[in-house]
C-alpha cells in the first residue's frame, strides 16, 4: 500500500511532533494515576 520509504534521520517536524505526543503520555498518565487513586480512595472508603 505505501511504498515509500522512511526516513531515517528525525527533522524539524518530528521533533514537534515528539515533544507533542511525549507531553501528550505524561498528560494521560497522570490522568490515569488520578483515576487509580480515586477508585483505591472510593473502595477502601466503602
């Protein structure tokens, strides 16, 4: 399907699009580190 070959040094772009995604996974993981503290503190609390 898609024949192109790929890059093999990073440019410009991608290191945007890095920084992007790597703030986007610290953003999730700690959204799912509250979402796990909040189901632990509603269980030991019933």
């Amino acid at each position: 399907m898609n024949d192109k070959p790929r890059k093999a040094k990073a440019t410009k772009g991608d290191a945007g699009r890095e920084a992007r995604l790597k703030a986007a996974l610290k953003a999730n993981l700690a959204r799912r580190k509250a979402q796990a503290r909040a189901r632990k503190a509603d269980a030991d609390g019933s």
